[in-house]
C-alpha cells in the first residue's frame, strides 16, 4: 500500500513539474519577445552613439524618415529589470497587434502611456504571458520631453508594409554621418537564458521525483509476488496484470495533466503560440516515457509463473542490477555535492578570513554598492564613457571636499611582463589622493603640472623613472597612450625612508601593502582614474569616512547631480559580508541537495534489501540457520557498495577536498553500510516468522 501511494505521488509531480518546464520555457520565450516586442516582417534596427543633436532636431529628421517611407520608429531603453519603448509612430503600418492592443488612443493623450503593469496616465493594457517582464508603450516626444534623455541608444525601424531598407539605412548613414557597419553594430541589447532558478529547481525536482518512480514502479509487483501467482493460477494473463498496474498511474499522470492545462487556460489571460500544443506533446511524450519504463514492471510480471512460485523460487537478477546502477548514480551525485561543498567551504573560509581584515580596516569605510543610472547616464556608459566618468568625477569631487573622502585603489604589477623592465619583482602600486595621504601621515607637496608619486628609497638605484611613467600611462585613454610620448610625461618622485602597513582593499589581495608606490591622484584626474569610480562594491576607488552626517552628506550630494540616478551607499563591511552571506546560502542549498540525495540512497538501500531478499530469501534463510554471520549473508550487497565508496573516496582524494569533507563522507560510507544491515536484519526479522508460520523455509 506504501509502495502505491509512493508511486502516484511520482506520477503526479513529474506531469506538474515536466508541465512546469514547458511553461518556463515559454515565459523565457515572452522576455526575450518583450525585448524585441516590435519586430515584425519588416524590420531594421540601427544603433546611434555620441550624437550631439538635440531631442527636436532628431524629432525632426525622424518625422520626414517616417512620411518618406511609412514607417514608424521605435527607441528601446532596457535597464534590466523594464522594457521601455518610445515610438514615432506611422498609424496605417505600426504593428499594434504584437503589443496585444487593438486601437492606439495617443491621439487623445500624447503622454499617456501602455503597459502591463498599473501605472499613472495609463492608456491601456499591453497583453503579456505571465507578465513576465515589465514593459511601457509611450511617443517617443513624451520621452525626449524629459531632457535628460539622450538620442543615442537603439532604434527599430518597423511597418507591416515592405519598405526599401537600403536606402532607409543609406539616409540615415547619410544624415549622422555614421558608416553603415557602424549605424548596423549591435552595441545594446539583452537576452535571457533558459536556464535560471526556477528552472533548476523544478528540473531537480522532477529527476529526483522520475528515479523514485522507476525504483518504486518497479519494486511494487516484487512485494506482490503471491498475489501475482494467484493471478496467474486463476486464469489471469500476463498482460492484464500489467494493466492492473499502470493503467490507474496513465489515467493519474493524465488527470494531472489535464487538471494542469485546464488552470493554466482559466489562469492566463494571454497564451504565447503553441503553448497548449507543446503541453499536450510534452505530456504525450512522458506518458510514453512512463510506458516504456513500465516494461520493467511486465517483465517481472512474465517472470512470475506458477511452477516457480509452487517452488518458492524466482530470479530477478535484472532487478538487482537495476538497482545497483541507480545506488551508483546516485552514489556519483553525491561525491559531487561533496566536492562542491568542500570548495564553497573553502571559499567561505578564506572569506571569512578576509573578512576580519575588513572588519578590522573597512568597517569604518563607506562606498558605492550600486546604482540604478537616469536614462541619459546608462546610455553614457554604453556608447561614450567619457561621459559617464565626468558623472562620478563630478560626484567624487565634491565627496572629497565635503566628507574628506579618499580615492583607494591598489593592485600588483609583475614589471617585467607589463613594461618590459628588469631590476624589480612585483610591485605594490597604490592609487591614493591627497586626503589618503593625511589621513595615513605620508609626506606629499601638491602639483598642478606635474603627476606625484611616492617611492620606497630601496627603489632608488632601480630604473624607477622609467617604471613610475608607464604606471603614468596606463592611466590614459586608449588613444592618448597611442599618441603621446613618454619620456616627454611630467612626473615628480619623493622618496620615504620606513616601512609601512597598509591594508589594500583589494578582493583580491589579501597581504597588506609594505613598500607600494603611491600614485597620487590629483585634482585632474586621468581617463583610468575615472573610470575606476564606475565600478561598484569594494572595486570602487571610492572611500568615505564612516559618519551618519557623512551618509547624509553623501545621499545629498548624488541626489542633486542626478536625482534619476540612485545610488546606494553601503559600509565595506556590509558589501564583504554580502559575499560571505552568497557562500553561506549556496553552501545551505548545496547541503539541501545533499540531504535529498542521502534520503534517496537510503531509499535505494531499502529496495536493495527487499529485491535481494525476495531473489534469494532460500539461500539467507538457509545460510543463516547454519549460522553464518549477517555480515557473511549480505556481503555481496557490502563489498558492491563498498567499491562504489572507494572508487568515490579516491576521486574526492584526487580532488583534494578539505579533511572535514572527508572525514564526513567516511561517516557517511560507515552508516550506509550498517544502514544496509540494520534494514536486511530489521527486514529478516519480519520475514522469517510469517514463512514459518507458513511452512516456505
């Protein structure tokens, strides 16, 4: 009875799950539509980038392109988490129809809006499946009337009506001054994988829910070998008695089916095309697959015959290597999770560690976790980072005068390899600014012509002109270093005597800093400089003293250069424990896997102990009446597992996991096997007085 509901409950979590998959696929399907929603037959897309023209002037030109061939044309914003399209739009050839709207009602309110979400001064709905990404219709005018919007990003040209295409582009390549290849690069865009989750989640699900359905499915008839011969003895074929057996799971596993598409066609108010389709194939195909395994089941059946039952014998040798091959599947996954475990445990500790450093030199530090960039700065950064780096100059300055911010940035140089210079192994650099300097006691004079290092005087007799230039030019655009000359930079070297001990913060590094060449950062800050302060956690340059009157100061500041960006402000402390809080919750997840999977192989080892004792219940009985040990009965079962247990010791050795590890996954061996015996003498005991009783030893 166990057995049964065992298995009706695999039938139905692999339609759900199998069904879930399906869906899944189609709402990853729905983003990436929802990315590209106005393709059609005819479409073209062209990407603008570091074009100075104003809003109406694009307006404009945009107005005469769309009259001139019919066409509507459609800007695309995507900032990850909504889909933004802003359209100039040619009524008669806009495909309304991909956006699930009928009738556009722009005439009436230019700066309304069409979404799938409620928002203000909405138009209408926009029908998505599963709503599955976010997305808002408005005219591309309501967009540039905010101006901090920027003209570049991506384009579409599209009509439900063919159009010459070359031209089109010629005209546009024409008027911007942009080559085709370049207006014709893709430079934005998004995709979504396939793989993510819930995907995951479910797929694991659905394996571990399939493997139970073989074991269980196919152990069932075994525990009801008497039953079966009486069958057969009154008349019963074998077919029939297979029937008797999977037909209620088909009809279940196409209940569940059907109860599944019926709620997800009252439940979706949109369906994507051959979703219902692909759900009745998809489950057709895991009916037959259930089918197919079932031969397992006939073939126990078949082999069950009165003659042997009349002589209380039957051979299921298939069985037990069946069930041997799935103890050393999963017995395989479980030396994974092993693996995986000791690395994260690794990574976690080393973390750990580096966290204390943190704590003890970070805590008192706040930075830039992240922020969500306007729409004028994320287009920025895609197509002209210049300006993106004036953005968080601009930020940085005014933190550094107003909270004495420092500018901290730290990395190794092999010297030889970068610049081709002998004398010098690898060398610290530090990247610092003025208030660093203070703040840490180091001697400095400011200079407004020339780039200021300070050297360790070890370095002295080294060739540490020619080094501290290159560290110079590394710090300029691509295009300055190309041009300009270096013997020709202006620097300026001050040497200091003692020792010191600095903490990187570098992920990266872990050792404190001795003998680093400062770079002092100046006023003026060079392209790398900049750049660096794009970067968020602790790869932001960007220091802050710890003060709730600092945080404030800092909130302000980034509020009034840009109020559509949001930054947040977070202590280094806070964004390192992140990553240690990342480890532990992928730690946790991978242990839950493993529980699962220990669960799966005391399963495994139960049906073990139950198929041998049914193949050969004569020969356990008889041995243990001579008195043969349990150890000695079982001890084909025990050295079978035993060889998967070394070959997987060897391969968790060879991968040199931590000690802990492997100590654990001793444990685990030594209790899977007294496992196996406690369950064959727990299941002997059971046994042997119901066949006395019944006179079948």
């Amino acid at each position: 009875m166990c057995m049964g509901r065992i298995v009706k409950t695999c039938c139905v979590l692999i339609t759900i799950c199998f069904s879930l998959i399906i869906v899944n696929i189609f709402r990853t399907n729905e983003i990436n539509r929802i990315n590209n929603i106005e393709d059609g037959l005819y479409t073209v897309e062209f990407y603008l980038t570091n074009q100075r023209q104003s809003p109406a002037e694009l307006m404009d030109y945009f107005s005469q392109l769309s009259k001139k061939y019919k066409v509507s044309i459609v800007k695309t914003d995507n900032n990850g988490s909504e889909v933004i399209k802003s359209a100039l739009i040619y009524e008669s050839t806009f495909p309304s129809e991909n956006f699930g709207i009928n009738k556009l009602e722009f005439s009436s309110n230019p700066s309304g809006i069409y979404s799938n979400k409620d928002i203000k001064n909405k138009l209408g709905d926009i029908k998505t499946f599963l709503n599955a990404k976010p997305i808002s219709l408005q005219l591309l005018s309501h967009y540039f009337s905010d101006q901090t919007h920027s003209i570049n990003g991506k384009y579409t040209v599209v009509s439900t009506y063919e159009f010459d295409n070359d031209r089109l582009i010629s005209d546009i390549s024409s008027h911007f001054g942009i080559s085709k290849q370049d207006l014709l690069n893709e430079k934005f865009g998004s995709k979504v994988d396939y793989v993510n989750q819930v995907f995951l989640v479910t797929v694991a699900v659905f394996i571990i829910s399939m493997l139970m359905l073989l074991l269980s499915a196919t152990y069932q008839p075994l525990t009801q070998l008497k039953k079966i011969g009486v069958k057969k003895l009154i008349g019963f074929s074998n077919i029939s008695i297979f029937f008797e057996y999977t037909i209620p799971n088909v009809l279940l596993i196409l209940f569940s089916a059907i109860i599944f598409d019926v709620i997800c066609f009252l439940s979706v108010s949109i369906y994507p095309q051959y979703l219902f389709m692909s759900l009745i194939w998809g489950q057709l195909f895991l009916l037959f697959a259930y089918l197919i395994s079932s031969l397992l089941v006939y073939s126990v059946v078949q082999r069950v015959t009165v003659p042997k039952m009349l002589k209380s014998f039957s051979g299921f040798k298939f069985a037990m290597f069946l069930n041997y091959f799935f103890k050393g599947v999963v017995t395989v996954f479980v030396v994974f999770s092993f693996i995986t475990i000791s690395q994260t445990l690794i990574d976690m500790n080393e973390q750990m560690k580096y966290q204390e450093q943190w704590d003890r030199n970070g805590s008192n530090f706040i930075t830039i976790e992240n922020y969500s960039p306007s729409d004028k700065l994320w287009q920025d950064m895609q197509s002209d980072q210049s300006k993106a780096n004036d953005y968080f100059t601009t930020l940085y300055h005014s933190l550094e005068k107003e909270t004495s911010a420092q500018y901290i940035k730290s990395e190794y140089i092999n010297v030889y390899e970068s610049y081709n210079i002998k004398g010098f192994d690898n060398v610290e650099i530090l990247y610092v600014n003025y208030n660093y300097l203070k703040d840490h006691g180091l001697p400095f004079k400011k200079s407004d012509s020339k780039k200021l290092f300070l050297v360790p005087e070890s370095y002295k007799k080294a060739n540490i002109t020619k080094l501290v230039k290159h560290i110079y030019r590394s710090q300029l655009s691509y295009d300055q270093q190309t041009s300009i000359d270096l013997n020709k930079l202006p620097i300026e070297i001050i040497y200091y005597k003692n020792q010191v001990d600095l903490f990187p913060y570098n992920e990266n590094i872990s050792q404190n800093f001795t003998q680093p060449i400062f770079s002092i950062v100046s006023d003026d800050l060079l392209f790398e400089e900049a750049a660096y302060l794009t970067n968020t956690g602790i790869s932001n340059p960007l220091k802050i003293p710890k003060s709730k009157e600092n945080f404030q100061i800092a909130n302000r500041i980034a509020t009034t250069n840009d109020e559509d960006t949001k930054i947040k402000f977070s202590t280094l402390h806070d964004i390192q424990q992140n990553k240690v809080d990342s480890l532990r919750a992928g730690r946790n997840n991978f242990l839950f896997v493993l529980f699962i999977l220990i669960l799966i192989s005391i399963a495994i080892s139960y049906f073990m102990i139950l198929i041998g004792f049914i193949c050969r219940h004569q020969y356990q009985n008889t041995m243990k009446f001579l008195g043969w040990k349990l150890v000695d009965r079982y001890a084909t079962f025990l050295v079978t597992i035993g060889m998967m247990h070394i070959i997987s010791l060897m391969i968790l050795i060879f991968s040199k996991v931590t000690w802990a590890i492997l100590l654990s996954y001793t444990i685990y061996v030594c209790l899977d096997l007294l496992l196996v015996l406690f369950l064959a003498y727990n299941h002997e005991r059971k046994k042997l007085s119901e066949q006395l009783k019944r006179g079948e030893i």
